[in-house]
C-alpha cells in the first residue's frame, strides 16, 4: 500500500502539469491571434490588435500574428460618386440586357411569322391595299359632301340675292357638311401616316429576315456545291 506521502506527492505533480496545460493553451491561444493593419487618418501604416472604428471605411488587412500572412482584405468603403457611378453603370447593362432580349424576341416572332422573303411583301402588300381600300371609300364620301356643299351654299347665296335671310337649318346643315369634310379629310392623313408606318416597318423586318436567313442559304448552297464536287 503506497505511502500518503507518495500520493500527495504524485497529485502535486499531476496539478504542476495541468497548470502548465492550461497556461500553454492560454499562450497559443493569444499567439493564434490576429493582427489589423490599415493606414491612419495621418498616412501611417498601422498594426494593432484591435481595430479603430475610423479605419473601416479605408480599408484594411487582417493577419495572423504567428505566421503573418494576411488572412483577409477588406477594400476601403466606396465614395458616394463611385456608388452613383455604379448605379450608372448597372442602368446601362439592363438596358442593355432588356434591348438584346426584345431582339431576340423580334427575331423569333419575324422567323415564325414569315417563310420567306416573297411572304413577307405579299403581307405587307395585302396591308397597304386593305388601307388604299378604306381610304378610296372616305374619297368617295368626300366627293359626295361637297357635292352637298355646294348645294347647301348655292341654295343660301339665291336666298341672300333675293333678300332673304338664311334660314337656320340651311346654316347647320353647312356647318354639318364641312365638318364631316374635315374629319374625312383628316382620316385620310392618318391612313397614309399608317401606310407609311407599315412601309417602314416592312423595310426593317425585309432587312432583318435577310440577316437571319442569308447564313443559312449560303451554308446550303456551300453543301450544294461540295455534293456535286463529290459527284
């Protein structure tokens, strides 16, 4: 049986050995730590343990104080101009991005639209011609109300010879009449307008449809000619 001497001494060793454990620990945990380096309100390069609530918006590094290697970088905080410009920036690639999508979408719509170049004048033909049609029966009305105009106002000028006074529905209906002239007259302008617009339009989409379907009519061709150099 071993001595109470023995065994105070033993526990007095192994409580040696724990506080040295604890205190190691304590000693590489404090070695393990990290180390900010950033630049001063006066241009100095500064290294401290701690980190300045100023320093932020400079930028700064974070090291290891045992190796010092630089584990993180953080940039210095962006300006109000480099913010606006940014923005600038991000507007500028959306739209960007929304014009590439529309055109993408125009292009499929024009290629499942039209099947070749000869469908594409026949429509645009038959548009214009059903507006030349609208616009031939408004001339026609045309003719019709100045025919009544003339009338109407010949009818008041033998009133006006003969002294008479003008009555005044004979006055409405000239009215009537030149008014349903103007606004006739004004369709038929905005039907051409709309002539021109489908001309135009035609002309961008008879454009575009050959930019789309040339590359492949000359790779067709190409593999035409090479199947009869086979032969």
């Amino acid at each position: 049986m071993p001595k109470v001497s023995n065994i105070i001494r033993i526990r007095f060793i192994l409580g040696i050995f724990f506080i040295l454990a604890v205190l190691y620990g304590l000693s590489s945990s404090v070695q393990a730590g990290l180390l900010y380096r950033y630049t001063s309100e006066h241009g100095t390069q500064m290294l401290s343990d701690n980190l300045p609530p100023e320093a932020v918006q400079g930028g700064y590094e974070v090291i290891n104080n045992q190796t010092m290697v630089v584990v993180k970088r953080v940039p210095p905080a962006k300006t109000q101009k480099q913010l606006v410009e940014e923005a600038r920036l991000a507007q500028i690639e959306a739209e960007k991005q929304r014009r590439l999508k529309e055109q993408a979408n125009y292009d499929r719509t024009l290629l499942a639209t039209f099947g070749s170049e000869t469908d594409l004048l026949r429509i645009r033909n038959s548009q214009i011609e059903a507006i030349e049609g609208l616009i031939e029966l408004i001339q026609a009305k045309i003719r019709t109300l100045q025919e009544a105009l003339i009338a109407h106002q010949n009818q008041a000028a033998h009133l006006e010879r003969n002294g008479q006074l003008l009555p005044q529905q004979l006055l409405t209906n000239i009215q009537t009449v030149k008014d349903r002239l103007m606004n006739n007259r004004r369709y038929i302008v905005k039907k051409r307008q709309e002539q021109e617009t489908i001309g135009q339009k035609f002309i961008k989409d008879l454009e575009r449809f050959r930019e789309l379907t040339q590359p492949r009519i000359n790779t067709i061709g190409s593999s035409a000619r090479a199947g009869l150099r086979d032969r």
